[in-house]
C-alpha cells in the first residue's frame, strides 16, 4: 500500500507540476500566485484536453493520450512562459512557505483519508455502486461520451467529468481500481485542504495592504504590456505593502483552523445525539428542543414531547428512551439535520439530506458534489483574484479568459448544481473590480467580460452540452404559460414549513457567528479611528437593523431565516462600499452568496424524481459548507486583530468564544465517528463488491477487466423485485435493484463494462429527459429474466443477439434466483471462457466484440 500511495503522489505531484505556470498567469495578483490551486487546475487542464480529444474521436482516453497531453501542456507553458523563468519567484516574500506549508498540508491530509478507506474500502452500499461503475467506465470506454455500465448502448447521461478527472488520475498512475478509487477520495479532500489553508493564508496577507484605486489600475495597465508569464505587478505592489504583523505561525494557526471547520468537524447533531441520548433527536424541531430541554436537565431517563411526531423513517415518536450514545454514536443521522413538516400529509416530516464533508469522506461517495470541492476552490480563488487584480478588466489576455472559461465551465459537468453560484459568485467579483476603478466605472467592460467568459464557458464544453440531457425539466409545468411554463417544469415553489432557526444553528451556526459579526464589524483599516469614515454612516439606517427586525418577525411568523434576505443584502451593501479592500469585500461577497443561497431554498426548489426540496437542499447546503467555511475563520481572525473600539472587541471576542463552544459541539461528531473507524479492522485500500467477496469473485473480475474488449456487453441479472410471482408466472418481472445489498449491477460497476441493465431506479433518475432511453428499461427488464430463465436456446439467442451480449455472466446471484436447468442452456449459447468454483462466464462467440470494442454496436 505505501507504494501505491507514493505513486499516487507523485502523479499528483505531476499535476501540480503541470497547472504551476497557468495558476501563476491566472492568480499573479494574489500572494501564493495560485501555488494553492496549482493541481487542482493541473488536473483539470489535463483532463480537459485527453477529454476533449476523446470527444472529438482524435485519441481515446488512456494512458498514452493523458502523457502525450501532459507533455504538450508542459511544453506549450514552457514556452508561454520563455525568459520569465528563473527562480526569482521562489525568492519572492514568504512563496518558499507557502509551498512548504502547502505541501505539508496536502500530504496529511492525503493520508488522513487513507487512513479512514483503509479501514472501509469496499465501493457498495449508498451511491457508491454508481459512483464505481462511472469510475471503471471512463477508464474503460475509449471514444467518448462514455458508455453507461448499467444501461448497455447508451451513453452516460449525468455529470461525468468528475469521474474523468479521477479516472485520469487512476490511467497514469497504473494502479488497480479499486485502490484508486479510495485514493481518489483521498486525493479530492488533499486538494481541498491544500485549496482552503491557501485561500484563507492569501486572506490574511490581502488584509494587511494597503492598495489604493491608483495602484490598482496602474498595476493592471503594466501588467498587460508584459509578455503571458510575466508575474503580475499588483502582487508586487501588495508585498511591498504588507505589514508585518502576521507571523507565519498565524498563517498556519488559522488556515489550520480552517481546514478543521471545513473538512474535519461536523455540524451540531452530533453533540445533540449524545445530549439527548437518542439518534432520533434530529427530528425535533426548535420548540419541542425547548421542551424537552429541563428534562435533560434533570438526567430524565426518558424525554416525554409535548405531542406525538409523525416522521418518514422513524414512525411515530411520542417519547425517546436515553442510552448511551458515546458508545452506540450513530454517524448517518447527522446528515439528515433539516426535517420538513408537510401540512397535506398530517403534519408528516420528511428529511433533508445535509451532508457535510467528513460524513461525505467516511461514507466514500466519490459523487458530483465530492469532487466538485476543490473545483469550487479554484472558482472561489478566481473570484479573488477578480476583486484583488485590477479595476479594468479588459486586461485580460485570451489565455486567462480560456483559462477563466474553462474554471467556471467546468463546474457545469463536474456538479452542474455548482454553476450558478459560482458564476453568481464571478459576477459579484467583476462588479467589485469595477467599484475599484476611479470614477466612471467601466460597468460596461464588467459586464462584456462577464458575457464573454460565460460564453467561452459554454463552447469549451460545447461536446458535453450537445450530448448530454438535462436531468430536470422533465416534469409538467406548473403553469402552462410560455417560458413560464419551462421554468416551472425545473423549478417549483416550497410550501411546506419553513426551515426552523434551531436547524440552521445546527447546520452553520459554527461559521454564521463570526460571519454575522463580520458584517457589523468590517471597517475600514486605513484610518481604524476616524469614526467620520466609518462605512456604517453610509448605510440607510433601516438596511443596519433590518435583518435583526425580520428575524424577530420570522420567529412571530414562522420564517425565521427571513432575516437572511436582508442579511444578505446588507453584506452586499458593505462589499460595495469596501470595494477598496479586497480581502473584506471578498468575504462579503462570500456572505452574501451564502445567504442568498439558504434563503432562495426556502422559496423554491429544482424539481427532480423525488418531488420535493431534499436534494436542493443537499446540494446548495454543501455549497454554503465550502463557501462559509473558508472565510469564517479568516472572519474571526480580522476581527480579533482589527477590533479597535471596547465595543468592537467585545464583540469580537465574544464571538470567538460562542465560535469556540460551538467548535467544541461540531467535534463531538469526528471524535465518535473516527473512533469507530479506528476500532474497525485495517483491511487495506483494495474495496471488493458483493459479487468479489469470494475468490473465484475476484479472479472473474479481474479476467473480464484484462481480456474483455473496451465496450464489450456483459449479461448480469437484474434486480427483479417481484421475483417470486414471476417464478410462478403470475407476474411478468418489474426491475429495482437501487440500493440492494445482493450485489446487482456489481460486474458492471467492477469493471466498467455495460450490461443490459442495471439499477432501474438510478436509470430513471438520469434518463427522465430521454423518452427513448425510458422506453427501453422495462422491456429490458423483461429480456434480462427471460435469457436467464427460459429454457427456450433460440428465445435466449435472439434477445442475446438484440442486446449484443458479448459475455455471459453466471455467479452466486443467478444461481441463486434462477434454476440449474435454465442456466444448463449457455453452454450450448457460448464458450466457456472463465469456471472457477461457483463463477463460469460464456463468450457468445457470434457477435462477440473484437478488439476495436463495441460501445456503439446496436445504437
């Protein structure tokens, strides 16, 4: 395993290697110049390019178009870059420290997650099939778009390059994928940590210069009469100017503190469990906490509710019986911290989903929302820079406006739920650029730019869009109007009960203290005594109390996170008017994000399968987690090194230790959850599915990874849910399979390899945009238990033939559900390849694959 590692590192190494000149040219003007952020836009401009090649039918995704990709990179930055490249950047102030701290960080936290794998490798259970069965496909598939294991003849259809990024990842380093696969989540979360330490060090030194619109403008002009590579002026103006105040142990002190709140602790759920003694407390809502509040007071062994709860998974809830959760600490429930009360259903409450990333990482989805986070990084560390570079954007060199293009872009296909955040995010960073430039401000520059990234954007994944279908849309509109009806066919009012304010101090109450605090605080620190210059005096007085004034009506009413609108426009206000310090304004901007983010979730909803808010909110919380928690802590540091009046400091330190006892609550989650990995068994980073927990699993598997064709049809049963009543012939078969234990789909997944059908559930989830592709799940179904069950030679040889089966698979599964004497048939359907105790796998020898694949075959 320890070679594995290494090699893993040191192609992520490679990555770092080949995205360091292009974050130098994209992020010159902020402190690391983009060091932080330097593999993780390696990466993406690898991946970019073998992907692109794939797409476009010039070179299939492998091995040998990722080195030749490398290489060219490589030498095309080289080049870019002619006579800039002495070492004179790595004598820059404090760079040697930021690449030493970076990289230190990377490494434990790489290792960190290895630990936790090690401890639970296997890729089943949750979305994990799903998220294996796209790893392998990638690898697997050659041409792009990529085949879909568990639909044999279509393509994936869901937001796949994450899955190429990693399974790039995977191609060069040559390891086998099932190591690579826990490597990869490993990978995703060093990035992360080595995105938000720079982010939060670069914060802290933007905080400590003075610039003023002048020197902005001045460094931006010189800046665009030097050659690409040339390291941009406006850092060098910033170094001059930092005050030396900031000890390097602060820099790593709050970055550290960073990367704890973001990836390490939990939300407040976790404390809540062990106080009230029952995983079922994360039902309750504020005023039935309250309630049972002096009961635990008292150490009641048993907490009574003022009324009975009806919830989705838990039934009925009149009372909850304390036990010791210190030692039966259950780690799911935390992620399901926001319940619903649904009026039209008796009061029913149903879960939100809220994860947070330690839960993501201990789980190991290598899903969208997963590795979109160091991506989402790269976008914050672009809106940075946007606000610190320049008040003139038409600076811009078309090499930095492709590489801005293909940041944003690529948050579309990597987790398209990111993009309009992020670009929200972009658009709030171009307009505080264009507040920096002296009067008049290019409004009209700002949003040219904004037009033109956004369509550069668009065409730099042009291929994706054109063969990719949206997820949702799908639904009858709500109001048959035009363009309203489309957009009410994606998008839908809420209607049920509001978010409860006890729920969002569970949720972000750990960085909403020193955030809230933040927006009061901010001032600004050229002249910290002149209270005539304080920003406060040009707020409309009734914007300063409006959120504290809607809060209190929210809780009369029942919405409190009403006052998160006006939050949010107060911190938007603020960033405006402190457009001069781009540090502050950033982590304005940030806020406001944040807040429009959480309050638009309690208007409306993106309409999908399941019909009701749960993955909105899990996707847009996810976000906010990132966003919020990679400024808190710089939050709380400004305030505590900037605080100048008594009140102010009051303030300030009063919010560090409410931050500090809500830190200590937030622990309480890693601290049992990582005990429990830590008395697991150490396996190793080598995960099996339910179809390789036997050695004759295995070796199956890996023959069918070795010897079959890219493409190649592989036959699994399908997971029939009414199996018995087809047995009997009363019932013809209706397919499931999400979510079971049984291992179906678990070849497919294993190997990347497309069989007729996999998870019908998952299928129509991805495929509710495409009729045609709806149409062919239940009939497929149907052939799939026919081939495995009729005794009928030529009746199996025809639906074979309509499939393109090229492998027929016959493990424990299909023994188990289907008779000897049906299974009898393949041998006289095919040759017998692989038989190995339980395991036999039949090549149908007539329409077989050849070596060129066959992904397209029967399209």
């Amino acid at each position: 395993m320890v070679a594995d590692l290494l090699i893993w590192w040191l192609v992520a190494q490679l990555m770092g290697l080949v995205g360091l000149l292009p974050a130098r040219w994209l992020f010159g003007a902020l402190p690391d110049q983009g060091y932080a952020y330097a593999k993780s836009l390696g990466l993406l401009l690898v991946g970019y390019v073998a992907w692109m090649l794939a797409m476009l039918g010039v070179a299939p995704f492998g091995r040998m178009s990722l080195v030749l990709t490398i290489l060219a990179l490589l030498g095309l930055a080289l080049w870019r870059a002619r006579g800039s490249l002495s070492l004179v950047w790595l004598r820059k102030p404090r760079i040697p420290f930021h690449v030493f701290s970076g990289e230190l960080i990377f490494l434990a936290a790489l290792l960190f997650v290895v630990w936790i794998r090690a401890h639970d490798p296997n890729p089943w259970g949750t979305e994990r099939p799903m998220d294996f069965a796209f790893f392998n496909a990638v690898q697997n598939t050659g041409i792009f778009p990529p085949n879909d294991p568990w639909l044999a003849g279509f393509s994936i259809n869901y937001y796949y390059f994450g899955y190429v990024l990693m399974g790039a990842m995977a191609l060069l380093s040559g390891l086998e994928a099932p190591v690579a696969y826990n490597l990869a989540l490993a990978l995703i979360f060093a990035l992360t940590a080595q995105g938000v330490a720079g982010t939060i060090s670069n914060l802290m030194r933007l905080s400590q210069a003075a610039v003023t619109p002048m020197t902005l403008e001045h460094a931006a002009l010189s800046s665009t009469q030097k050659p690409i590579g040339t390291p941009c002026s406006t850092i060098d103006n910033l170094q001059s100017t930092i005050v030396n105040g900031t000890s390097r142990w602060a820099l790593m002190l709050v970055s550290l503190l960073g990367v704890l709140i973001v990836l390490v602790v939990g939300n407040q759920s976790g404390a809540l469990q062990v106080l009230l003694g029952n995983e079922r407390a994360v039902v309750l809502n504020g005023a039935e906490l309250l309630a049972v509040a002096p009961q635990v007071a008292r150490g009641a062994s048993e907490l009574v509710l003022p009324a009975p709860i009806l919830s989705q998974d838990f039934g009925q809830i009149e009372r909850l019986a304390r036990q010791d959760q210190i030692q039966s600490f259950n780690w799911w429930w935390p992620s399901r911290s926001l319940w619903d009360a649904y009026p039209q259903d008796q009061g029913l409450r149903r879960y939100n989903i809220t994860e947070f990333p330690l839960f993501s990482f201990r789980l190991g989805d290598l899903h969208p929302h997963v590795m979109a986070l160091p991506f989402g990084l790269l976008a914050m560390a672009l809106a940075l820079q946007t606000v610190v570079a320049a008040s003139d954007q038409r600076g811009l060199r078309g090499v930095q406006v492709g590489l801005i293009g293909l940041v944003i872009g690529s948050l579309y296909v990597i987790n398209s739920w990111d993009l309009p955040s992020y670009l929200l995010l972009y658009a709030g960073a171009l307009a505080i650029a264009g507040m920096r430039a002296a009067p008049p401000y290019p409004w009209l520059a700002v949003g040219r730019q904004l037009f033109v990234v956004g369509l550069v954007a668009y065409l730099l994944f042009l291929p994706f869009h054109l063969t990719f279908r949206s997820l949702v849309g799908a639904a009858a509109p709500l109001l048959d109007w035009p363009i309203v009806g489309r957009l009410t066919s994606i998008i839908a009012p809420y209607a049920a009960e509001r978010s409860g304010l006890h729920a969002f101090v569970i949720i972000f109450g750990l960085f909403a203290v020193a955030l809230v605090s933040f927006v009061y605080l901010v001032r600004p620190t050229e002249t910290p005594s002149d209270s005539d210059e304080h920003p406060l005096r040009e707020l409309p007085l009734g914007l300063f109390w409006l959120p504290l004034g809607l809060l209190l009506l929210g809780l009369l009413f029942g919405f409190p996170l009403l006052a998160l609108g006006a939050l949010g426009c107060l911190a938007a206000w603020r960033a405006l008017t402190l457009a001069q310090q781009p540090a502050a304004s950033f982590v304005l901007l940030v806020i406001t994000l944040g807040c429009a983010i959480i309050f638009g979730t309690e208007l409306i909803f993106i309409r999908d399968v399941f019909g009701t808010r749960m993955n909105t909110i899990f996707k847009f919380y996810y976000q906010v987690w990132l966003l919020w928690g990679t400024v808190a802590p710089f939050a709380l540091w400004w305030m505590l090194h900037h605080a100048q009046t008594p009140r102010a400091r009051g303030l300030a330190w009063g919010s560090s230790v409410a931050t500090l006892l809500l830190l200590i609550g937030a622990l309480v989650y890693p601290w049992l959850t990582l005990s429990e990995v830590g008395r697991g068994r150490w396996i190793g980073l080598e995960g099996r599915t339910p179809r390789e927990f036997s050695a004759a699993g295995v070796a199956s598997v890996q023959w069918l990874r070795s010897m079959a064709a890219p493409g190649s049809v592989v036959l699994e049963a399908a997971a029939v849910d009414n199996a018995d009543a087809v047995a009997a012939g009363l019932e013809t078969p209706r397919c499931g399979g999400s979510y079971n234990g049984e291992g179906f789909g678990g070849i497919a997944a294993a190997t990347g390899l497309p069989t007729i059908l996999g998870w019908d559930g998952h299928q129509r989830q991805w495929r509710g945009g495409d009729p045609e592709a709806l149409a062919e799940l239940g009939p497929r179904c149907i052939a799939v238990d026919s081939i495995y069950r009729t005794l009928d030679s030529n009746h199996a040889r025809t639906l074979l033939e309509r499939y393109h089966v090229a492998y027929i698979y016959i493990g424990q599964l299909e023994q188990n559900r289907y008779p000897p004497e049906a299974l009898a048939k393949f041998s006289n359907l095919g040759e017998l390849v692989f038989h190995e105790e339980e395991v036999r796998i039949y090549r149908v020898v007539e329409w077989a694959c050849g070596d060129a694949g066959c992904g397209d075959a029967f399209r």
